[in-house]
C-alpha cells in the first residue's frame, strides 16, 4: 500500500515540477548560476526527497535491503 502511495505522491510532484508557470529563478544571481525560488525551490525538494523514499521502497520491496523499513 505504501509502494503505491508513495508512486502516485511522485508522478503528481512530477506533474507539478514540469507544469510550474511561476518564477523559478530568484532575483539575486551570482555570477554563474542562479538560485531557485522559495516556491519552486519547495516542489523541486519535495519530488527528490520522494523519489528517494521512493526508491528505498522499491529496495524494500524487491528484497535488496530491508534495514529501512525494518519492523522493530
């Protein structure tokens, strides 16, 4: 149930990062890159950090590892 969850939660993350239409870029830019947005900088986190979890579910799952979500 998780696994699943967890899937629809990143490909919605996905949709969002891809379709964002607001500023992604603040106004201060050093010289040679630019920082996120607050806004944009929140989805951009948001969708790294589930596809991780996303992935430890997937290990979970297939057997590879088994420490993450361990029953104590």
């Amino acid at each position: 149930m998780g696994i699943v969850v967890q899937t629809i939660l990143t490909i919605i993350l996905l949709i969002i990062l891809v379709g964002y239409h607001g500023k992604k870029y603040s106004r201060i830019k050093p010289i040679g890159y630019s920082y996120f947005s607050i806004r944009y900088a929140v989805i951009v986190l948001s969708f790294i950090i589930n596809g991780i979890v996303l992935f430890l579910y997937v290990l979970n799952y297939l057997g590879i590892n088994h420490v993450i979500f361990a029953a104590i």
